[in-house]
C-alpha cells in the first residue's frame, strides 16, 4: 500500500473510534487469523455484580459483609468492587459506607485478597488461595461453585479465621453481540481463544455461550503472553527448518508456514493482558480499560466496542489488498 493509503487507512480508523498507532499496526492486522480473546471486561462486560451468597457457618450476613467488604475495600480488582458494592446494602449510610480497619492487607495476584479484621483471619479469592492457606473446602461449598460456574459465573470462596464460611456468585454477563463477532470471524477463517485468569468451570461456560472453542484458563498474566508465542511458534520452528535443510524441505516448510502459522491479535483490556498485548503480532485494547493495556496496544478500540475488531481487520485488508 502507498503511504497515502495507509494514512486514509487510520484516519477512517480514527474517524470510526479504531484508534490505529501507526502504519505497521494498520499492516499486521490484515494478516491475522487466530485472535486471543481476554474473558473479563473484553468478552463481558466487566461491571461485575454479586448475585448469590450462601453461608456454611452461622452467621448474619451483616457481620459476614462487614469483613467481607473491609478486606475487599482495599483491592482494584473488579471482583473486589462488586463485592463492596453489594455489602453496601447492609450498612446504615449506603452511600457512604464505613468499614472497620482492615490490618496486615495482601492482595495475591490472580488468587484473591486477604487481611485481619476485628481480630479475624478474612481470607476472600478462589479455590486455590484456600487451598494454599490449607483450609478445607466442604462437599456443599465444591457443589455451590459448581453450580456457579456452570452458570457462568464466577464463584468466589470466603474463609474466616480458618474456617470456609460463605461462597459468593458472581455475575458478569457477555457484552451484546459478542457471539455475533465471534460468528463473524469464523467466517473470515479467523479462530478465536479465550485466555482467562478465572477458573476452567466459568472460563468454559462463558466460552460455550460466546461460541469459542478454545480455553485457557486460570492463567497468569505471563501464560497468556506465552500462549500468544505458542500460538505464533509452529511458525518459528518453519522459519528455523527454512534456514537449515535443502530445498526440498524448504518447499514443504513454506507449506506448513501456510498451514499452521498463526499471526495471532490479542484483545484486552486489564494490567494483566498487557504481556500479551506487547507479544502479539496486534495488541487490542478495550478504550475502557486500563492506561497500561492502552499503551501497549497497537490498535485501541474507543468505543470498547467488540465489532471493531473486525472493523480493524476489515479496514487493513482493505488498505492492503486493493492497491497490491
Ligand atoms: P481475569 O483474567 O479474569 O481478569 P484475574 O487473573 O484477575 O482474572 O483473577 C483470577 C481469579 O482470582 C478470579 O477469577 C478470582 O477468583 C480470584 N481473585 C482475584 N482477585 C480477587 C479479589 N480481589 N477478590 C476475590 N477474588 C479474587
Ligand atoms: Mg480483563
């Protein structure tokens, strides 16, 4: 494509909210044919909201929310703000609510929060975090989680001073049109993924529902810059065959080049994903998401609209099919 082209290209991108940061990006993405999807607040719609809290210990649901809420108060995470959100409803003053002092705070990355509070071990996150802190998870707390994730939501487990006393459920439903987009791409041969911090149940459910078949699951934010580099390397290992035997082979590798070689676009929007988003052949950032995913995106979507990843694609193959 001309320079000319290619600027026409981004500022039609501009002019439609698909903020493109440059001519390589707007180029790379006519290639693209395998998309890692980020589940929340890329696929959902990223405002969480309790739904369900069953308690195994008795205990009023005040008191319970009241320690609950005073752990969570000190996180960022998106889980930690539905949770403070509905424990609201059980204060005096909803709308500024006044929580105890919450001692020793740790937020543990991908697992869950934890801290003491009025002299209590609250320790809030997933199954693994118990696990970790050896707190035994009983028969009717395994069969509410996976009852949650089957419905595709996110079940998170509460353990006070060493005990499991409650497991919350979370919900955050698909954004409108995602099944649609991922329909979409299918049939522009481009597969998609779904990499997830969030457990296998919930990550498989939420996958079932926007039409993906592919899951990663409860991944770090490093595995899924991994993910995006095994989804790229079957190309690496032909390059590597390219350069080292006859020529034959090399007919054959360039064949295989065309066969399993993925350029693969990552969309997300949190802190998380910004590994991946820089390991990407194209990074997409949701414009509602976190400064650190915007800027180390290539292309930003304003509008945090999910069809503009094929408004993206669609403007790239137009720019760099018509004037070849
Ligand atoms: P995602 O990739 O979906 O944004 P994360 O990697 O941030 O997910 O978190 C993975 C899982 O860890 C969550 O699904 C939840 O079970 C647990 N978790 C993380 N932070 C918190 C928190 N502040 N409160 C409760 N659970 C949490
Ligand atoms: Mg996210």
């Amino acid at each position: 494509a001309t320079p000319t082209a290619v600027m026409v290209g981004t500022g039609v991108g501009a002019s439609q909210g698909v903020l493109i940061k440059g001519g390589q990006a707007l180029e790379s993405a006519h290639k693209v044919n395998c998309i890692v999807f980020d589940k929340t607040g890329t696929l959902t719609v990223g405002k969480p909201v309790v739904v369900n809290t069953r308690l195994l210990k008795n205990m009023v649901l005040r008191d319970f929310y009241e320690l609950v809420a005073a752990t969570e108060a000190n996180s960022e995470h998106p889980l930690a703000k539905a949770v403070v959100e509905y424990a609201k409803k059980f204060r005096e003053d909803e709308e500024n609510p006044i929580w105890p002092e919450a001692q020793d705070f740790v937020s543990i990355t991908g697992h869950g929060v934890k801290a003491i509070v009025q002299n209590k071990e609250v320790i809030v996150g997933n199954k693994s975090l118990m696990l970790d802190h050896n707190i035994d998870i009983p028969i009717d707390a395994e069969e509410m989680l996976t009852e949650t994730e089957g419905m595709a939501q996110t079940g998170i487990l509460v353990s006070i001073d060493g005990k499991l006393t409650g497991v919350l459920a979370i919900s955050d439903p698909l954004k409108p049109g995602a099944r649609e987009v991922i329909s979409i791409l299918k049939s522009m041969d481009v597969r998609s993924i779904l990499v997830t911090g969030d457990n296998w149940g919930t990550a498989r459910s939420i996958a079932n529902e926007v039409g993906i078949e592919t899951v990663i699951a409860e991944a770090k934010p490093e595995q899924k810059a991994e993910k995006v580099k095994d989804l790229q390397a079957c190309m690496q290992t032909v390059v590597f065959y390219i350069q080292s035997f006859n020529f034959c082979l090399d007919l054959y590798s360039l064949f295989l080049l065309q066969a399993s070689g993925y350029i693969v676009a990552m969309v997300g929007d949190g802190i998380n994903d910004s590994p991946a988003l820089v390991v990407a052949d194209v990074g997409m950032a949701i414009g509602a998401g976190t400064d650190i995913a915007i800027e180390a995106a290539d292309i930003v979507l304003m509008k945090s609209n999910l069809e503009d990843v094929i408004t993206a694609i669609d403007l790239s193959r137009k720019t760099f099919t018509r004037i070849r």
